[in-house]
C-alpha cells in the first residue's frame, strides 16, 4: 500500500485540483492497480513493475474522467440555457413559464419540442423518459433541446439572464 502512495506523490501532481476525483478516489484506482500488479507478477522486481502498473491505472482513470467530461451533455435546464444558476434563482424569476409559453406558441416542430423538453428536464426527466413520452429516441430529444437552446438563447427576454447569471 505505501507503493500507491509513493505513486501519487511522485508522480500525480495537484492532487486536490483532480476534478472528479478526491485523493482516496487516486488512491483507490492505484491500488486496483496494485492488485492488477500482484495478479500478473511473473517474477522478477516486483516493485518496478506494480509502480509501473499502479501509474498506468491512474493514467487511464485520469484520461478516461477527462475525455468523459469534454464530451458529456449537460440535462440541468439551468445549464441547457447557458446559465450558471444559485438555488432558488428560477424561483425568484416570475416572468420564466410567461417566457417559455410565448416561446413555445411562437415556434413549432422541433423547436417546441425542445422546449418542452426542456420543461421535463425541469421535472426530472432524463432523455429517455422523454423520448419515451413523445415517441422518439433520446438522441433525438437531445437533438430537439440543442435546437431549442439556441433559440432560447437569442430571445431578447433570456439574454438578460444570461448576462445576470452567465458563465
């Protein structure tokens, strides 16, 4: 075990600037490593090859977390719309289901499918269960959302928020 901590302090750098990860999560991955190490040894120095192993192990952690998350999709509305909300701001914003209403009546198709999509995420629906409810794949309610938050993000009404609450 003191292998794996010797790993992380000689090697992973910014250990509490990690993301996703905490130091006892590096810690764990490492010593999934290590076991990995101790159930491939087929002689030799040990000890070279686990730190070889325990290194690759948080690599493949620390890349996989990294490409995982420049390629996820955000289902917060808060952050569908571009904005970075404190809790309780859709709350104390009373003109948003005005704005959302007129929105929806002024398009249609995809757009108005968004935007009640967007509406159910609101609710806590995932896109699947969305795309359950209006006969669609979630791809495509995906694909209906992006299409609504484009157009909700050039509504005069919404681009104050932006500006108020934007990233």
């Amino acid at each position: 075990m003191g292998l794996v901590g010797k790993v992380i302090k000689d090697k992973v750098h910014g250990v509490n600037q990690l993301g996703v990860y905490t130091y006892d999560d590096i810690f764990q991955i490492g010593c999934i490593g290590l076991c990995k190490a101790a159930a491939t040894d087929r002689g030799g120095c040990f000890s070279t090859y686990a730190y070889r192993l325990i290194w690759n192990e948080i690599c493949s952690a620390l890349i996989y977390a990294s490409r995982r998350s420049t390629t996820e999709c955000a289902a917060d509305p808060e952050v569908l719309l571009g904005c970075t909300l404190d809790a309780g701001v859709w709350d104390d914003y009373e003109g948003i289901d005005s704005i959302l209403d007129k929105a929806l009546k002024e398009t249609s198709g995809v757009t108005a499918k968004g935007i009640r999509a967007i509406r159910l995420m609101a609710d806590g629906y995932n896109s699947r269960e969305i795309g359950e409810q209006m006969g669609a794949s979630a791809n495509n309610v995906t694909a209906w959302v992006s299409k609504a938050r484009s157009y909700l993000k050039q509504r005069p009404e919404l681009q104050g928020l932006d500006g108020e609450y934007g990233r």
